[in-house]
C-alpha cells in the first residue's frame, strides 16, 4: 500500500510539454522529489521517538524525559567539532561536567561542586537542534520555490498555448492566425516585448529556485549545508577503519553527517515540584539519541546533489533559451533577404513561427508569404517604417523590432 502510494507520488508521464525539458526537471521532478523527501521524514516524524539516559537514582520517567527533551531541543558544544579525542560523541566531552575552556585550552567546568562560577572557565557555545520538529513541513515548503516559475509561464506564454490548441482546429484559416497574432493593433510590439523579456526572467527564477531553496537549507542547518555533498565525498574515500571509528582517535576532522545534524545531544530539564510539606527544584542534564537525525542526514545528501544539479540545468536552459534568441539577432542583421525578414519580426513573432514550422508547414508557409506582402516592399526591402504607420505602433525605432 505504501509502496504504491510512493510509486504514484514519483510517477513522471512522458508527454510533450509547453515548456522546455530544463523547465520540466525543476517544476515536476524537482517538486516531487521534494514531496517524496517531506513524506519519509514525515512518516519517521510520527514513528520515531527519542530517547535519552536516565539514571534510575533521578526518580524521573524515561518517557516524560524523552518528551520533555523533544520540546526543548537538543544542543551540543561548537568547540567540541575538532576535539574527537576527548569526545564521548561528536560534540559531547567525555566528562558531562566540562562545559568551557580555560585560558590554557583545557576543558573544564564553567561551576564548582558549590554551584559557584569559576571565572577562569569560559564557556563553550552551544549549538541548538530542533529541526526535527518542522522539517516535514520546512521540505515540503521548497516545493513552491521550483514551481512558482511555471505559474508565471502559463500566465505569460498563454498565446503560445494557445496557438497550439489553435492549430489543431479543423476550420482554421491563415487569416484568422495572422489576426490573431501577427496583427501589431491586437498583438502590440510592446506586448510581444514584455513577454518576451519575461520568458528570459522565468528562465531565472529556476535558477534562483535552486539558489533560494540552498540558502534556505543553509541557514536552517547552521551554515553546515553549502559544503555537506563535497565534504561527505570526501569522507567515503578515507579507508574502513578512518570513516567508521567509534573511538574518535584515527580521524582528524567529524563525520560530515554528524556536523550536519549530531545523533547525540545534550538536553537539560528543571525538574520543579510542590507539595505541602517541602519544594523540590532541581536541573538535569541527560545525553539523548535524536535517531531522526539519522534518517535527516540521508535525505539532505540526496537533496544536496538534486539541488546542484537543479542549479546547473537551469543554467543551461538559460543559456540555451538566450543562444536561441541571439541567433534571431544575428539572423537580423544579415543583408540578405533572409536578414530582411528578420527584421519585420519581433522575437515572440519568430517563436510564433517556429511552432508553425513545427506543427503545420502549409499555414508557416501562407503566414510567411502574408508577411512579406503586409511589411516589405515590393523590392523586397525592410518597409519597417511604413508597417509602424500602418498598425500605429509606439516605437518607431527599428532597433526596436529585435524584442
């Protein structure tokens, strides 16, 4: 049952599409990868449970424990990072008392058995976890990043669409396509500009998709996520032994996992109660597994790789889609009558062209011989001046046409 659940969910039709393939990575794959993501952390965020050491002498429920340190958070010491050999667990020293760092480098406890400060001790910085309470919904809120930009197509490139849907009409005439969008009263230059220069933002927006949703996991994961994929590369190519010692003597620098989310962290609790007899207030701190984290760190490395690799097609669809449109510029400033052409058109007209090529040869064939006849003279020369008159456009500059 779950696994056809899964299946339908990463499920991707092979069909023709409006938009480009580098367009469909992001909005389908990358949004239902995103999805699929969400839902395995979801399913371990009902499931999974944490647990923490509870000495019988505290007198205090392993469960409420385990409650109480999920609401509170978990924490483990920066300063920790590079001192494997005198950590229990990454992030966690040997001795539960150490908690700062002399002046000679040593550590040591920020309070005496007197609970006194000792001011010779600084203490170390600890760093927070508590994305296991909304990382299902903080991963699932990505996938609007990579599709927001298709909304913003299917808004600007409805004529194109439309066009296609067009096409397939029985009764349909040249006369009605060049009305429709050839003609510069119903189909303004500017407007064709406009579209245009929105196709090209669009084709940024994947990229800064791919960008945001990076930051985004950057700044949520403490700044450890930008070098998590490169890092973890890294650590697989050391031996056996040098990835996998739980001792912490042979490697001199963490697991890029536990870094990125630690397995095990410190919580403290203050334990306060009343009766009428005697006040009980006393504060624990007890060293917990946060096995969510585990699945976490699986998750954000697939993610790490899909979101570099989201960043490098959207550049190439960019470049692609720019390539495409500087090839129409230069086919304009050709001197021959192929340059001469060009030069009537505007971009969206070109594409409005090369959908006809594409999908009826006999009306391409029809629009292009109405062009000539409507925007060039006789003599074949570029009547772009005298096609302005003709349609009252704006913008009487040729240079103009290009867009």
């Amino acid at each position: 049952m779950l696994g056809e659940g899964i299946s339908a969910l990463v499920a991707i039709k092979i069909k023709k599409r409006h938009d480009t393939f580098t367009d469909q990575f992001n909005r389908i794959f990358m949004v239902k990868m995103t999805i699929l993501f969400s839902a395995f952390i979801g399913f371990n965020y009902f499931q999974d449970e944490v647990s923490c050491i509870v000495a019988n002498a505290n007198g205090m429920d392993a469960g409420f424990v385990g409650s109480a340190c999920w609401i509170q958070g978990f924490y483990v010491f920066d300063e920790m990072r590079q001192r494997l050999d005198e950590s229990g667990y990454y992030g966690i020293p040997k001795n539960m008392d150490y908690d700062g760092i002399n002046p000679l480098g040593q550590l040591c406890s920020t309070v005496d058995r007197a609970l006194d400060t000792v001011t010779e001790c600084r203490p170390m910085r600890r760093l927070y976890y508590l994305q296991f309470q909304y990382m299902p919904f903080f991963t699932a809120s990505l996938a609007f990043f990579f599709y927001f930009p298709y909304i913003l197509f299917k808004t600007v490139n409805f004529d194109v669409i439309n066009l296609k849907s067009t096409l397939k009409e029985d009764d349909l005439t040249t006369e009605k396509i060049f009305n429709s969008y050839f003609d510069r009263v119903v189909n303004s230059r500017r407007r064709m500009r406009y579209k245009s220069l929105m196709n090209i933002a669009i084709k940024l927006l994947y990229i800064v998709a791919n960008v945001l949703a990076f930051k985004a996991c950057d700044s949520t994961l403490h700044g450890n996520f930008r070098n998590y994929g490169s890092e973890f590369v890294k650590w697989a190519s050391l031996e056996n032994f040098e990835r996998n010692d739980h001792n912490l003597k042979v490697r001199v620098t963490p697991k890029p996992a536990n870094v990125l989310l630690p397995p095990m962290g410190f919580c403290d609790i203050h334990e306060a109660s009343r009766d009428v007899r005697s006040t009980h207030v006393n504060t624990h701190r007890f060293i917990c597994e946060i096995s969510p984290h585990i699945m976490y760190q699986y998750v954000m490395l697939l993610f790490w790789f899909l979101l570099v690799a989201g960043m490098v097609v959207s550049t190439l669809g960019f470049l692609q889609y720019a390539l495409v449109h500087l090839a129409s510029y230069v086919q304009m400033n050709r001197h021959d009558s192929t340059g001469k052409l060009y030069r009537v058109l505007t971009l969206r007209e070109i594409d409005y062209l090369d959908i006809l090529s594409n999908k009826s040869t006999k009306q391409y064939d029809l629009i292009l011989e109405k062009i000539r006849k409507e925007r060039m003279n006789d003599d074949g020369c570029n009547g772009i001046e005298e096609s302005d008159k003709l349609y009252q456009s704006k913008d009487s500059m040729a240079k103009d046409s290009m867009f």
